[in-house]
C-alpha cells in the first residue's frame, strides 16, 4: 500500500475528512441596490450590485448577468473592475478573470424606464470555482409618473345642523409638489340621509352612488389648490360624518397623512327655547369700509330656561339686479333656501344679544321687506383642520366694539379664525364661516356676535389665531 493510501484509510478509520483545497466553501458578501424607489418615468434607474470575495480563495471567471425589463431602455455602465460586454440591448455582462480574497466589485448599471407600474431588473452571480454557485438577485421598483404631495382639507358647516339644513361642505386640495400631478381624484364619503343639492366646479367629472361623490379633476400644478364646494341636505337626527380623500393614481405621493380629512357634525331638530326679536335697528347702515349694509338686532330670551345657542333667519331676501340677488353676506348656512347666522352662546332668561346682520344689496339700496325668525340650536361643537398657523402682523381697535386683525395670505386659500380668552388657547372657538383670502392680504374684523360670542371688549382679554386650510 502506498504511503498516501496509508494516511487516507488512517484519516476514514479516525472518522475525519479532508477536503481538497479547490473544493472549499467559496463565500462572497454581496447587496444590491435599485434607486430610487419609486423612479419617475423617463428618469435615470441606478442598480448598483457591490460584491466582496470573503472565500480564502481566489475566484475565477467570475461573471455577472443583469438583465433589464423590456420596459426599460439601457443608458449606461460603470465598473471598477473586469471587461463590460452587451449581450443584447437588455442583458449586460462583467466578467472578472481573477477576484482575490477580500478583493471587491463593483457593478453599476443605468436604465430610463419608460412605462408606469413595477419593474424588475435581475442579476446572476457566477464563477467557475466549483464551490460557487450561481446566485440571483432580483430588484424591484415601481414606475410612476411624478412625486407629488397632495392634502385634502374639510371645512363644514357652521355649527350645528338641524334637519333640512343646506350644508356646504368645502375640500380644499392642495398640491405641495414637487411635481405638477394629473389625474387627482376626490373621494367625498358621507352618511346616508343626505340628499345632494349643488355642486361645484359643476363641470368636473362626477360619480355619485348615494353616499360617495367622486370627483375627477385634470390637473393640479405644484403649489396649486382647487375648492370643491358641496352643498348637501341631511334629513336624518344623526351624526354625519364627511370625510374627503384625494390621490393620483400613477403618481408617488411624498406624505400620505394628509390625504384624508373628516368633519363630524351634529344633526338634530331645533329646541324648546322661547326667543324673542325685541328690536331692529330703524335703517340699514353702511359700512364704508366693506360697502355691506348693516342690520342691528336684539334677541332675547322669553323664556323660563336658560337657552344653548341661538339661530336668527333672515327671509326675503328676493330682489335681483343684473342676475344679482341680495343676500346675507355673512350667513352662516341656509334652510330650505333661507339664510340664517348662528350666535354660539348661552342666554340666561330675560338675557338679550345684539347680532350684527350684514348684507350685500347689488341695488345699493336697502330694504325692509325681511322676516326674522330666532330659535334655540345645540351649543356649537367647534372644529378645525387647519394644520398650517399663520402669523399675525398686526392687532388694533378700530372702535369700542370693534377689533383689526391682520394677516398675509395666499390669495384663494381658505382660512379659519381662532379666538380665546386666554393666551394659551386652552379654551377656543372658532369664528364661523371659514372664508377665502380675496388678496395678499386679510383686514378681519371682530364686532361680536354672530362672528364671535360677544363683543371684543366683553372679555378682559381676547386672543386670535389665524389657520390655513389645506
């Protein structure tokens, strides 16, 4: 027997092996990067496969495969090391003769994807070394057609509902970039018992199966906002939830939490409170400020019980000038047609509230031809979505009665105004209507009731903020 034949049956005997150095588990390290994710159509793919020969051997031949989607057009390859060859306009090959221990690659391949939805690129690790064996890798991304963060923002109806209400609920959507998005779909979902009055813009694409208004806009440039305006009547004692949603489909958006907004409100019938209109202002006033017509009122409480809130109604509101017809300027909703301002504050009886109306006359001249009407409602529950404070530039009276609040704006972005007794907001309202910046720059106005709960110098102390809606 020969000396190595002797050793071989003395290593089996002992129960040991022996592997010839060749054969040893070869180990590389390896990770393969696709980026970004997602990627935009017709912008650059970067996948880049780094690999570390970690084996104790030297590998041979080593070879690595990526193959592109069809859906992807080759630009270009960088290396640190080995021979690049195009197999086809798809399939791209390195080829390494000798990778030392501890030695690395790196494989960087650049593609323009030019169709939306998922792609996948694959890559093949080989080498001759016959303890390597192939490995694959593959790397998905997603396609889409741009970046963008789009925000819905719900602002209801004032306080409030009772039954027969038209309330018109507003969603702003925004478009926060930082690519123009296309195709942008409003989801509006609310509670059944409500019937669908208006809508505007009147000319979007609508889709509306009883609880779910759809709507499909064109186009919103980065920056951009678009107001939905949806005036409903609910006919149900309920809650009623409306809650709005917007997306586009084939584009990435950046921040998802401000997709969705929603707004609970109350839905009741009117209560027992006895109110009385005392008295009303002889003439109408003009305010030359705003060129509004003001109308002074009293309401005060006949009854024996302490009231929650009050509702004034104003009817007859019916001449029309040039398609113009007068309205309540600063009405906070309207019933079957009739307008009407809420004032958000308890009256102990035989207790009175003055409540400034406001009105546009496109005649310029005024009129007496109204009814007045006043009701108790549910104290108001206050709501906002705002998630953007605005800095307020300056604060002054203007009379005894009456405070400035001024503020730059964004011309056509909605606004809500906050309002406290204490300059920690612990306790707040918020002024009802939300409104519309008509410029750069906002001059607001607190005279009291039905835009706050009193007048400005009712309270020791009276603090404002100002949000932006998204």
């Amino acid at each position: 027997m020969s000396l190595t034949r002797y050793w071989w049956c003395l290593i089996t005997f002992l129960g040991l092996s022996f592997v010839p150095a060749q054969m040893r588990g070869a180990d590389v390290e390896t990770s393969v990067t696709a980026l970004p994710n997602p990627v935009s159509i017709g912008t650059t793919l970067t996948v880049t496969l780094s690999l570390t020969n970690t084996s104790g051997l030297t590998l041979t031949n080593l070879v690595v495969t990526n193959t592109l989607p069809s859906s992807a057009a080759f630009l270009n390859v960088s290396v640190n090391t080995g021979i690049v060859s195009q197999i086809s306009s798809l399939v791209i090959a390195l080829t390494v003769r000798f990778l030392t221990n501890n030695g690395d690659l790196q494989f960087t391949i650049r593609s323009q994807p030019n169709a939306l939805g998922s792609i996948t690129n694959s890559l093949d690790v080989a080498a001759t070394n016959q303890s390597l064996a192939l490995t694959n890798f593959s790397v998905v991304n997603q396609v889409v057609s741009g970046f963008s963060d789009l925000a819905a923002g719900v602002s209801g109806p004032s306080d409030v509902l009772l039954t027969g209400d038209h309330a018109a609920f507003f969603v702003n959507v925004t478009n926060r970039g930082p690519n123009a998005a296309s195709s942008v779909v409003v989801s509006n979902l609310f509670s059944s018992g409500a019937s669908l009055v208006s809508l505007s813009p009147s000319n979007a694409s609508v889709s509306f199966t009883g609880t779910n208004l759809v709507l499909n806009l064109a186009s919103l440039p980065a920056g951009g906002t678009q107001q939905i305006q949806c005036i409903l009547a609910p006919i149900q004692s309920s809650a009623f939830v409306f809650t709005s949603t917007v997306q586009a489909e084939s584009f990435h958006d950046t921040n998802t939490l401000d997709n969705t907004s929603s707004l609970t409100t109350l839905v009741t019938n009117a209560l027992p409170g006895v109110l009385s209109i005392t008295s009303i202002d002889a003439s109408n006033t003009v305010d030359l400020r705003t060129g509004l017509m003001l109308q002074r009122i009293r309401v005060e409480n006949a009854g024996a019980t302490t009231v929650n809130a009050l509702r004034l109604s104003v009817a007859g509101l019916t001449r029309t000038l040039l398609g113009l017809t007068d309205r309540l300027h600063n009405a906070h909703g309207t019933n079957n047609g009739v307008p009407f301002v809420v004032i958000p504050g308890t009256l102990a009886p035989s207790e009175s509230v003055v409540c400034i109306l406001e009105f546009f006359f496109p005649s310029r001249t005024s009129s007496r031809n109204f009814t007045y009407s006043s009701i108790e409602v549910p104290l108001p529950v206050f709501t906002v979505s705002g998630d953007i404070g605005v800095e307020i530039d300056a604060t002054s009276f203007l009379s005894a009665s009456e405070v400035l609040v001024e503020f730059t704006a964004v011309e056509g972005r909605r606004y809500s105004m906050l309002y406290s007794d204490s300059p920690g907001f612990t306790v707040y309202r918020a002024v009802q209507p939300s409104f519309i910046a008509p410029g750069s720059r906002v001059q607001w106005i607190d005279g009291g009731p039905p835009k706050t709960i009193s007048p400005p110098t009712a309270s020791p102390a009276r603090y404002y903020r100002v949000l932006q809606l998204p």
